[in-house]
C-alpha cells in the first residue's frame, strides 16, 4: 500500500516538473489551456494503451490542443522513468510505413497525420493533419536535453538486422502487455518478461514475402537455454496445422524466433544477418600482486636466501679477519688466555 502511494507522490511529482514544456502557442496555432497528466488520468488519457504506458515505466505528462480555422493539433508530451522505457513507447505508438530519422540519440517518425519524437525520457505525440515542418521544430526544441544513465538507448534493437526492415516496424518490448497488443502467437506470458527479458519486434522484406523477426535477451545464456526448450513445446511451434511457419534459433543469451518465413532458406539468411556477437566476461576476483599465496611464498623464499647470504658472507668475513689477525699481530686479540678460560666441574672430587 505504502509502495502505491509512493508511485502515486512520485508520478505526480514529475508530471508538475514536466508541466509548461509545451509552448503556449505556435505560429499559426492557438494554444489551449494545458492539460497535466498524472497517475490518476492517466486512463482518461491514453485510453486502451493506459495499461502499456504503466508498463513502460509512465512518469507524468502533459497535453495541450492548437487550433486555427478548420484544423487541430493535438500535442502529447509523455515522460518516462528513463530511456528505456521512452523508447519502447516510441516504437509501440509508431506505425510501419512512417517516414523516421535519427539525429544522435533522438528519433524521429512522422505520417501524414501523426508525428513522433523520441529524446531520453520523453516522447512527443502529435496528431493533425495539417502541421508543417516548423511547428514540430517549435514543439521538439522545448524538450529540454538529458544526459546520464536515464538517456541510454537499450542496446537490443541494435542487433536487428538493416537489410530488408521495414521503416518503423519494429517495437521493443518490456512487459507481457504490450507484447500481447503486438503479436498473438507467443502468449505474452510465455516470455518471462519478470525474469529480465527483452524483446524486440520487426517486419523484413524477403523477396515477395512479409517476415517478421522476434529477437529475445535474457540476462544469462542458461535461461536463455531453459527458456528454448520451453518454447519448443509450444503449440505455434508443435502444431503447424494452419501453415503459419515458425523457427526458432538461440545464439548464447538471445533467442531469435522467425515467422511466416516462405521455406529454411529465408529464415537461415534472416538469422545470419543479426548483428549478435557473444562476449564472455570472466568476472572471478583475482588478487593484485602482493595479495595471494603464490607472491607470500616468494617473498618468505626471497627473505631467507637474503638472510642466508649475509649469514655466510658475515661468517667469511669473520673468519678472514681471525686468520689475519693472527698471523700479522703477534699479541693475541682473540683468543687471549683470559678469553680461553674454561669453567669446570670436577664431579671426580666430590
């Protein structure tokens, strides 16, 4: 209970920091009054996607309508707990066929009636058919710029190959919600997105045919292992009976799944051109030099051969001097009768 109240103060939190990011007006638009999206409108708000948005990790947000004769804008201004979150948004609410670029970090896409605008935590939603280039500009610069750990990009959809992809046909997907909005083939919760899976979405030209590419992390190649042979026993993989096609390949921690490929061939070529390079990270502490038995044995080896040496050069020198000493000086310097004296017992008297 405490922990909802807290999400609660939190989300509110941060949708009043968010709060005046869009511009009162535009230069062919009035603006209306602005709307502050919090936890609590959240379902008025998004509507069927309010779900998905909690999903992606919603913060706050705002909203405000632009008007001008005959036409209307209606600019969304969501926030989200860090990039990860803002970019699975990004790709959920774009649809395949919109024009997109990428300038750095920030994405872009845009249609006839829709624009969106990914930058760290943020995406822009826009809705009208009758914008122009300027009033996106106008509406993108008051984005305020983010730096540190809540603007990482995921690194997943990196491994999506480029050849073929369809423009803004692919979604990265973090929760069973989402998932299950965007393909009903895999039961969403099949997935263990509670584990720390990843998906990432998307749609390839192979030839005359329309492929879709499942590309799923997990944070250990055993589970990754676990996880195939579950997938294996599932009934759109065991049951072919409809002619839908179905492969599924792993590759260290990522699971690649390929739909409704034409014959092996495509999916083989599909599943080739993933960007995937496994790397082995050996992470076992191993003591710096000084630190570990091996060293101590050599140091303690080390001592005593030192201490050996000036035993013997000492016990030479020492001798050197005696045998000179003697034989040069004729009075005795070591072994004087005084120094030679012997104390005795005679046990025979007693």
């Amino acid at each position: 209970m405490r922990m909802a109240v807290f999400a609660f103060i939190l989300s509110l939190g941060f949708s009043l920091t968010a709060a005046g990011e869009l511009p009162e007006s535009l230069r062919a638009w009035e603006g209306g009054p602005l709307q502050t999206i919090s936890l609590p409108q959240l379902a008025s708000s998004a509507g069927e996607n309010a779900a998905v948005l909690r999903e992606y990790g919603f913060l706050g947000g705002e909203r405000r309508q632009y008007s001008r004769p005959g036409a209307t804008l209606i600019a969304t201004l969501w926030l989200m707990e860090d990039a990860t979150g803002s970019y699975g948004l990004f790709t959920f609410l774009s649809e395949a066929g919109m024009t997109s670029t990428r300038i750095q970090d920030d994405a872009t896409a845009s249609s006839p009636d829709l624009f969106l605008y990914q930058r760290g935590p943020y995406v822009l939603e826009v809705r009208g058919a009758e914008r122009i280039p300027d009033d996106a500009e106008r509406l993108t610069a008051s984005i305020p710029e983010n730096s540190g750990r809540e603007s990482l990009l995921p690194p997943l959809p990196g491994y999506l190959p480029e050849q073929g992809l369809i423009p803004q046909s692919e979604k990265y997907l973090i929760g069973p919600l989402a998932f299950s909005k965007v393909l009903d083939r895999i039961p969403g919760s099949a997935i263990r997105f509670e584990m720390g899976a990843e998906a990432s979405l998307a749609q390839y030209r192979l030839g005359e045919n329309t492929v879709q590419l499942l590309l799923l992390s997990y944070p250990t190649p055993q589970l990754a292992s676990k996880m195939l042979h579950e997938f294996q026993s599932l009934p759109a993989l065991t049951d072919n009976a409809s002619g839908r096609t179905l492969f599924v390949e792993r590759k260290s921690s990522l699971i690649a799944f390929v739909l409704d490929a034409p014959n092996l061939a495509a999916t083989e070529t599909l599943l080739n051109r993933i960007g995937y390079q496994p790397q082995i990270t050996w992470n076992e502490y191993v003591a710096p030099p000084g630190q570990n038995a091996g060293s101590l044995m050599l140091a303690v080896f080390s001592l005593a051969g030192f201490v050996l040496l000036i035993a013997l050069f000492s016990g030479l020198a020492f001798g050197g001097v005696r045998v000179v000493a003697k034989r040069f000086i004729s009075k005795p310097v070591f072994d004087r009768p005084s120094n030679m004296e012997i104390i005795r017992l005679k046990l025979k008297d007693m």
